[in-house]
C-alpha cells in the first residue's frame, strides 16, 4: 500500500479509528447534557477528536428546542 501499512494494518488503524468515534461520541453526548462546566467542555473536547466539535452547539442549542416539530432534522422522518 502507498501508505505504508499492510492491509491488515490499515484494517486495525480504520477499526481503531472507528471505535474511538463510537466511544467517543457516546460519552460526549452523556457529559453535554451535564450541568458543569467541566463536563461540557470536555464532551467538546471528545467531540474535536472525532472532529465534530460543533455536535455539542448543535445538539443541546438546536435539535432539544425543536425535537419531534417539523424542524428538527434529527427526527426520522
């Protein structure tokens, strides 16, 4: 491979890569909703690892104001 990982190599890195988002996220969006200051900021440092920072301003300011209303495009239909 041009990047210089076998392809089991990259396997693991893109799985590593992966679970970090999965967990990452998770524990992100429990501390968001904390009343700390701390706590919220450290789910917007996990948020930045998984490059998406702005989920923190996202989630609490917008979709729990209008969630289940015709404007929340977190809802499923």
């Amino acid at each position: 491979m041009a990047s210089g990982l076998s392809p089991g190599e990259a396997v693991g890195a893109a799985a590593g890569v992966d679970f970090h988002g999965a967990i990452a996220i998770t524990v992100a969006h429990e501390l968001m909703h904390r009343t700390t200051v701390v706590e919220r900021r450290l789910a917007v440092v996990l948020m930045l690892s998984c490059a998406y920072p702005h989920f923190s301003i996202e989630h609490v300011q917008g979709q729990h104001k209008r969630v289940g209303m015709p404007a929340d495009r977190g809802r499923g239909g």
